[in-house]
C-alpha cells in the first residue's frame, strides 16, 4: 500500500515539474502515474548497473556523474511511457533537480514518513 502512496505522489511530482518546465510535456494524470511507476523499475533495475559501471566516473566528480545517471533513466523512461515526451538531455536533467525537490517537500509534509518512537 505505501508503495502505491509513493506511486501516486511521485505521479503527481511529474504533473507539477512538467507544468514548471517548458522541454517536458505529460498528457495526463495517468501518464504521470505511469512514468512514476517506470522510473521506479529502471530504479530499481537499472540504475544499480549503471552506478557499479561507471563507479570511477562517478568518485572522480565526486558524484555529480550520478545526474547524468538520473538525467538518462528520464530520458530513457520518455522511450518506454507513451505521453512522456522530454526534449534533450538538459531538460531531462533539470527535470530530474526540480522532481527530486518536489518529492523530498512531499515526503517532508507527510506525517506517515515520519517515525513515532
């Protein structure tokens, strides 16, 4: 149940940062629910190989090769969801800046995320 909140939230997060940005265009709700739901399996699956690949890339620039690695899984969720459409690799990797802040102010005002101890 959490992981479908999550799904839905972060839905959401892309329906706002495509309204903010001009390179990046959503249909719709479901679209966005879909990308969510994509970039949650490369996540998952993908994104681990490609850190381990390009694990001396990343220590050189001290992780900054980590949003490239984010700007591509956009990129390459704008292949797979019909709707999502991202027009170059600067767009995806600003998308990928403004939709990390809009989750973390998400997850920030949610009071199920926070521990009750």
């Amino acid at each position: 149940m959490r992981f479908l909140i999550k799904i839905l939230i972060t839905g959401l997060a892309v329906l706002i940062a495509s309204y903010l940005l001009p390179g990046v265009n959503v249909e719709n709700m479901v679209t966005a629910i879909c990308v969510a739901a994509v970039l949650a399996l490369l996540n998952s699956f993908v994104k681990p190989v490609l850190i381990i690949l390009t694990l001396p890339i990343t220590i050189f620039s001290l992780g900054l090769f980590l949003l490239v690695i984010n700007a591509f899984m956009i990129m390459l969720a704008s292949k797979f969801v019909p709707g999502f459409k991202v027009d170059g690799f600067w767009y995806a990797l600003l998308f990928s800046i403004v939709l990390s802040i809009i989750n973390s102010f998400f997850e920030a005002s949610n009071p199920s995320n926070k521990n009750s101890d």
